[in-house]
C-alpha cells in the first residue's frame, strides 16, 4: 500500500487554500445563525455536560421541538472556535478549511488501498475541488460532514489493518475502529455508516469473495454438505464484533432522542406527508436529482425544501424516466462489481458502498427527514463518485490513442470545477447574497423568498422586505410562516390594520384542534408564535388586553410546554397588575427551563412590582449564576442592594456596577451609580471620578450634573459647583432643585442677591406653588432690606403652606423688626445684618434621580432575535415584562418624575436620614441665633 508523499499532501492543501480562501471573508449564515450565534452551548459560562444534554442547536434533548440531531462532539469544536475568537467568523471558516484538506489526504490514503497511483491522486484532486462541497466547507455548519468524515476514514484505515500477515485477527485496530466509529456519529449521525464499509470491504475486497461464491457457499452449509471454513469464521467473527457495537450505538442514540423522531412539517419535507404512491415515487426520484448534482453541479441551491422539487404524484410523470435510468445504471454496475474478481471489479464496489451506504440516511427512504434535498449531505458520497471517475480515467487513458484527450479532459474538469467552487463562496457571505443566488437557480421555495426578506429585514428595509414577503404567500398561499412575516412587517412599518389582518390569515391556517389527537405532532412548533405575535399587537390598545390574554392561554392550552406564551403571558399580566398570575405564569416556564437566565430575571422583575426586594435580588441572583454577565441582572442587582440603605450590600454591588460597565463601556447610567455608591461611602474623589465619566458619555445627564454639583457643595467647593450647575440649567432649564441649590450658593457663599433672586424667580414662574422657592425668594427680600415686601412674601407662602411653623416664625419675626423699626423711625427699608438662610428648616442636602436612560435604551429589557425563516414576537422577544429598575437615587419629596411609571426612586438610607437631621438642627441653631440678634436689636 502506498503511502502519501508529503509532495501530494502539499498539492492538495494548495489547492484546497487556494479553492477556499476568499470563504474567510464570508460571515455567519442560514443555519449557522442558530447553531453559532444563537447556542449557548458555545459560551463558557454553560456547562460541557449541557452539550451532551443538547441537541446540535443547543436545544434539550428531551424537548418535543428538538431536532434530535445529535452531535457534541461538533458543538464542541464550535466552542474551541468561541473560547479563542468568540464570534469572529473568520476563524471558523479557516479550521473549516484546514478540515477539509484533512479529509482530501485522509480520502487520498483511503484510494490507495484500489487505485494505482495516479488515478488515486486524481480522485483525491477531484475531491478537493468539487463545487459540491461549498455547503460543507464554505458553510459553518458544515463542520458536522467534516468531523464525521475525518472520523469516517480513519475507522475505515484502522480497520484495514486488522488482519495480520498470516490472515489472524489483530483485535486492537478493530478496538481503535469501533472508537472512531464511536467519534465519527458524535460529529454526525451518517458517521455510524463505516462499519457497512467496512463489511463491503472484508468481504468483497480483502477475502476476494464474489456474490456467486457466497451464495454458492451458503448453499452448501445449507444443504449439509460442509462447514464454514476457518477464515470465514474469522470473517464472521469480526464482522459480528463490529456488528454488534453498531447495534449499541444505535441503542445508545435511540436512548439520547427518547425514542422520538423529529417532529418535521410539509412545508420541511412536502412528500413525506404525502399519500402513496406520490410519495415513494418523489423520494426515489430524489435519487437520480443527487447523482446529477454531483455530476453537473452548475446550479446550487442552499435550500431545497417546499416547492423546489414538485412531487411525482403519476406513474405517467416523464421524471420517472430518470428515476428508471438511475436504477439501471446502479444495478449494471452492481452486477458487474459482485460477479468478478478482478482489481476493476472490487474499486467498483467500493466506490458504490462510499456512494450509497453514507447517502441512505438522508435518502428519506427509510424514514423521514427534515429536508428534500441537501448539498452537504453529499459531502462523503462524492468520495465514491470520485473513485468512479478516476477509474474511468485509469480505463481510458490505457488506451493510447485517448491518453491525451483524457488527460486534457480531466485537466478541464478540475479547472472548471475549481473555478465553480470558489466563486460559489462569495455567495456565501451573506445572507442576502445566499438567498439571492438561490431564487436565481429556484422562484418556487417560499422559504427562499422569505429569508431574503427576513435579510433585508435586518438591514431595516421593511418597505422591500414585504415584496419579498408577500412574494412568498403567492409561491405557497398556505405557508404560515410567510402571512407571520407579513404582518411583523407591517408592524414595523406601523401599519397595524394591515398586520393584524396578515395574522389572523396565519391563525386561519393553523390545524383545527382534533380531540384525542395530540396537536404538536401536526404543526411545527414555531407556527404557535402566530398566537403570540397577534397578542402582541393587539394588547397595544388597552381595551383589548383581554382579548390578547385568550390568545396566549389559546397557544397555551394546544401546547401546555410553550415557554414563550408563558412568558408573554407574564408580561402582559404584569401589564394588567395581575401579580400574583404573572408571577404563576414565570414560575411555569421555570418549570420548563430553568436554566434560562431572562426568565429568572423577570421573575424578579416581578417580585419588584409586588414590593418583595429580598426575593427579587434572590432571583437577580439567580440569573447571574446561570449567566454571570447578565447586564440587567447585573444593574438592578446592584441597583437594588444600593437602595437597601445596607452598607453591607455596597462592596457587592460596586463590583456589579463595575461588571456592568466591563459589558457596557458606553452605558453613562453605569457609571452615574457607581458615583452615586461612592457618594454613599464617602468617598468624594471617587465618586467626582465617576460623575465626570457619565457625564463625558451623556451630555447633559441632569442627575449627573446635579449630584455632581451636590457633591461639590457638601465638599464646600462651592465654586466648583456653580458651572456645573450652570451646564445643568443649559439643558434643563425647568430643573427646580437646581435653581434652589444655584440660588442658595449664590446668595449665602457669592452674596450675589441679584443672582439667587432670579433664579427663585424662575421657580416660581415654572410653579408658582413652590414652598420652598417661594420661601427662598422671601428671604432675598429680607436681604435686600426690603420688609414689606418680605412681609407680604411670606404671608403669600404662608398661605401655601399653612402647617410650616417655621415661616409663621419667619413672619413673626419680620413683623416684629418692622415694629420695632417703625417705632424707632427708622425706614422699613434700611438694611440689616442678619440674613435668613436658603437652608433654615429646609435643607438643601438631598439627592435627586431623574431621568436615567431606562426607558431610551434599555426599555423593558434587553432584546434576542430570533432567527429562521419564521421570526418571532414582532422580530425581537423581549426579555423583561416590566420597566425594568435603572433609575436614580431621589428624595423622595421630588415629584417632577412621579408620572413616569416604572422608572423607581430611591429611599433614603440611615446614612443619609442622619446628615439631614444634623443640617437640620444646624438650621435651627442658626435661627435661634438670628431670631436672638432681631428680638434684641
């Protein structure tokens, strides 16, 4: 047997590179979106056993709507990729390419064992460049045909050595062979097919046995006229050994799908649901449709299903012609391959069981599967369609007269073939592009239209993406995914008429509910978002909140383990201030994954609303465990144990702060309560450090700017404050506790009256009701010796506030200076030394929380977009079912926001309550000293 020079093995990776290096370019598409972007089995934060647990999607297993594809040991390859690149696309496709050149030397060993030198490279260059395998090479998940295939050879080569020199059995390459069999279904299911290989193999090509010496053999076992010679024994004996490990693996696989097939609809596999004999004659028809891809691979498709291949539903349809001729040809070259002994003979029949054997699990000939035809699945068969030709090539180039032409013939072939693939690549890059070159080969796949739209639809062109959408309700008027698609567009484009009527076109089509009969098995699982799409439009207008209600309980009751309606549900019960029935609703989906991160999150959303902080921050708690850069859960979290008033909490929560601002760099409201907690502890330099930073973000970000300002004047800096406060009144020029801070600094530090007086002046043309600016602008009076005015000032604000002892006190005061000044003949007017301070019985020390950005960016929580050709929720789910907590610290007196629901405010904490009791009391000592200095003056 010869071996690989590594003069070959450089050729072919050459040419492989050279093939595929502009796929490094191509991003994430078409099913590399659910299997990449949208597996958490990728992200170290999910445990490795979770990939053994999941499907290839990341989806449970044990759950209806898996796909039961089954394939950790791809998935884990997908997670190597993430832990050293995340989710650079580039570095997925370039280990996609070196796979593959792994399988062309792997592939070029294997030809070896029946081709002569020549032609064996021949089949191996052949390989390498067919167009065919753009989908498993260019492809991201693709992977799962590489791995497998890789796995696939090297069993197969193990296997080849496990009969020693004098025809006994060496077990350890038997051993290693059941292993990598083992390995090779954990990448893909078609892997376990080897071991019919290797049978072929034993039998027809290492003993040399023909069908008719078998058949002659067993004849006379049969008949008693002899038994079974030793080497057959020993044929038999490893033929049982591996035989016996297939039917474990089996067993095991059966096991991990729980006996279940996947549930596929008409739309997936349209003969699959079809009456005989429509259906045996479309599924042998797909047969000579992959033989022609493989021999003419000029126009590929990236998606085959629904109405791309039409059903042969007559024995008179023309199609059936090819299906006859195609079975002609298999079986003249099976006959011709079983019959003789020859060398031509065994490459034949080895090429036939690398075409036939790995292709029947998708053949659909067996059992359904989810797609009509799929390029990648031809990945291992066209190594035995490679074999064929290059033998044909070793025939005809004997021949001398043909040597020449076959040799230019072949040098075409590769060329042409190399040029089909690598500009079959660029088709790849995106999905716009993928689905756009499909509907060039095939208009009559609805689910091509479809996702075209649904690519425009993420560039935010809905306006072109509905043509595409409504091209595909023509194509396939059934098709509920493409009247969902209708109308989520025309949500978008707020048309709510017209979606509306899209999604009960949708709902129209949904099966009818057969008693006794279990619905899931007749509807794909995505179609039931039809129910939560409709409600979620129609609980916009809140006299139909009701109506909505019923529909989710509607998705609910047809299929009792649909996460999402729970959790819509969820959503809209809190909308309804139904509580305690919203906490239900999240408490059943737990039930049904308690691994999801979002759902422990808005649980705790919930226990917020019902006025239950510890079990809220036990859930939030929860959510960082399951997913430890949660960034909601990290803020409110954090926010949360700030608004305890518990210095305990604070080290925890700055590290959460801290976290969040790690994921979110450009998120001002970060970094404004990471200032607000170092205000808490005062630590003054840390917490000017971080106001200054949410400021820089957020021009204009009033509580930064007035906590800010606050900071500086409890530091008595008040010089620095003022300019803060003077870009605070710029954008905001209504802010009240602003011009209360800015005109007590200006009057009592700057003894600039004219200044404070106008900024009381603005407050009371903004509210005239205003105590405190009313009170405030009293004083200015007193200071400008003007006590009349002060007289009637205060008797105005009394009349506001008739309870405040402390202005009565004040205007007993004033009446009693003018009395006594009247008494002396002095004018009301002259000026006097004492000063009645903006801080007397009202301080100023607060903290106030207004507007922090929740409802501009995070709103009510962060999004996750589905992907497929069906989207879900109006595009994007979202995860919180109420506003969720980033807010401000606020005194509590502040009523400017009190109109905003869902934005929270912060109650004061021990620490703060002790600072205003001694401002207090220094308020009032300053008062006894002023009332002393006027009582005696």
């Amino acid at each position: 047997m010869a071996v690989v020079s590594w003069k070959e093995i450089l050729l072919l990776t050459g040419l492989v590179v050279g093939c595929y290096w502009n796929s490094l370019s191509c991003g994430f598409v078409f099913d590399d979106v659910s299997a990449i972007l949208d597996n958490k089995d990728l992200r170290p934060s999910t445990p490795l056993r979770n990939l053994f647990l999941n499907d290839f999607w990341g989806t449970p297993m044990v759950e209806e709507r898996s796909h039961k594809s089954y394939r950790p040991l791809t998935v884990l390859t997908f997670r190597l990729n993430y832990l050293f690149s995340e989710l650079s696309a580039a570095s997925y496709h370039l280990l996609n390419v070196i796979l593959h050149a792994v399988v062309c030397v792997l592939f070029l060993r294997v030809c070896r064992l029946f081709l002569d030198k020549t032609s064996g490279l021949v089949a191996a260059l052949l390989f390498a460049v067919h167009p065919i395998h753009t989908e498993a090479v260019t492809g991201v998940v693709g992977r799962a045909e590489l791995l497998s295939s890789i796995f696939l050879l090297a069993a197969f080569l193990a296997y080849t050595k496990s009969t020693s020199a004098d025809h006994s059995i060496v077990w350890a390459p038997i051993a290693l062979t059941v292993a990598l069999v083992a390995a090779a279904t954990l990448c893909k299911e078609q892997g376990i097919t080897v071991v019919g290989i290797c049978c072929v193999y034993e039998v027809f090509v290492a003993q040399r046995f023909t069908l008719p010496l078998l058949l002659d053999a067993l004849r006379q076992v049969l008949q008693g006229k002899g038994g079974f010679p030793y080497t057959v024994l020993q044929i038999l004996l490893k033929l049982i050994v591996l035989v016996i490990s297939t039917l474990l693996l089996v067993i095991v696989r059966v096991q991990v799908i729980q006996s279940q097939l996947p549930v596929f609809t008409r739309f997936d596999n349209p003969a699959a649901v079809s009456p005989t004999p429509a259906r045996q004659l479309t599924f042998n028809y797909l047969l000579p449709v992959n033989a022609w891809l493989l021999l003419n691979p000029s126009e590929l498709c990236c998606d085959w299903t629904m109405g791309t291949i039409p059903l042969v539903e007559s024995l008179l349809d023309l199609r059936n012609l090819a299906t006859l001729a195609f079975y002609s040809f298999l079986g003249l070259l099976a006959h011709h391959s079983l019959r003789y002994r020859h060398s031509s003979a065994k490459t034949v029949i080895m090429a036939l069981s690398l075409i036939v054997l790995p292709f029947i699990p998708a053949s659909n000939l067996f059992f359904p599967v989810g797609f009509v035809v799929a390029e990648r699945v031809l990945y291992v068969p066209s190594m035995g369609f490679c074999v064929l030709v290059a033998h044909g090539f070793k025939i005809v180039s004997h021949k001398g007269q043909l040597k020449k032409i076959s040799w230019l013939m072949i040098g075409v072939l590769l060329t042409t073939h190399a040029v089909k693939t690598f500009n079959r690549n660029c088709d790849w890059e995106s999905e716009y592009t993928l689905f756009t070159s499909a509907l060039k080969v095939n208009q009559n796949n609805a689910k091509l239209w479809n996702n075209v739209g649904h690519a425009l639809e993420n560039r935010n062109d809905y306006a072109k993406a509905l043509r595409y959408f409504l091209q595909a309700t023509r194509v396939q008027p059934d098709d509920i995914g493409a009247h969902m698609n209708v109308g989520r567009t025309y949500k978008n484009l707020n048309r709510s008429t017209e979606a509306e009527d899209a999604y009960m076109v949708a709902k129209s089509l949904m099966p009818q509910v057969i008693p006794g009969k279990k619905y899931a098995t007749r509807v794909a699982p995505n179609h039931l978002n039809v129910y939560i799409n409709l409600a979620n439009l129609i609980r916009a207008n809140d006299s139909r909140l009701e109506e909505a209600d019923q529909l989710y309980r509607q998705a609910i009751s047809m299929r009792p383990d649909f996460k999402q309606a729970y959790i819509s549900r969820g959503e809209l019960l809190l909308k309804m201030n139904k509580l305690t029935e919203a906490r239900d609703a999240y408490l059943r989906a737990l039930e049904l994954d308690r691994t999801n991160a979002d759902l422990w999150y808005n649980l705790a959303i919930v226990n917020i609303e019902m006025k239950d902080p510890s079990e809220a921050l036990r859930n939030f708690n929860h959510a960082l465990e399951l997913n430890p850069h949660h960034k909601l859960a990290l803020f409110n979290s954090a926010l949360l144990m700030q608004e305890s008033g518990e210095p305990k909490f604070w080290p925890e929560a700055n590290r959460r702060f801290l976290t969040y601002v790690e994921e979110e760099p450009d998120d001002a409201n970060g970094y404004f309560n990471l200032g607000m907690l170092a205000m808490d502890a005062n630590e003054n330099a840390a917490a000017e450090r971080w106001m200054r930073k949410a400021i820089g973000l957020q021009a204009g970000f009033r509580s930064a700017l007035f906590n800010l300002a606050l900071l500086y004047s409890q530091s008595k800096r008040e010089t620095d404050a003022v300019p803060v406060l003077d870009e605070l009144l710029h954008h905001h020029p209504e802010h009240i506790k602003g011009l209360i801070l800015k005109g007590d600094i200006l009057m009592n530090h700057k003894k600039d009256t004219r200044g404070a007086k106008a900024c009381f002046e603005q407050i009371l043309r903004m509210d005239p009701t205003n105590v405190q600016g009313k009170h405030n602008l009293c004083v200015v009076y007193f200071e400008e010796r003007d006590l009349p005015r002060a007289e009637r000032c205060l008797e105005e604000t009394l009349a506001l506030a008739p309870n405040e002892e402390y202005v009565r006190r004040h205007l007993s005061i004033v009446r009693g200076k003018m009395a006594a000044m009247s008494a002396a003949g002095e004018p009301l007017s002259s000026r006097e030394g004492a000063i009645v301070s903006a801080e007397e019985e009202k301080p100023l020390g607060v903290k106030e929380g207004e507007d922090v950005g929740v409802g501009e960016k995070e709103g009510r929580g962060a999004d996750f977009v589905g992907k497929g050709a069906v989207a879900v929720d109006e595009k994007n789910v979202r995860k919180s079912s109420a506003e969720s907590l980033k807010g401000e610290e606020a005194d509590q007196s502040e009523s400017l926001d009190g109109s905003q629901s869902g934005k929270r405010t912060k109650g004061k904490s021990t620490k703060e309550i002790k600072d205003i009791e001694e401002k207090r009391a220094a308020a009032l000592k300053r008062l006894e000293e002023i009332e002393r200095i006027l009582s005696g003056d």
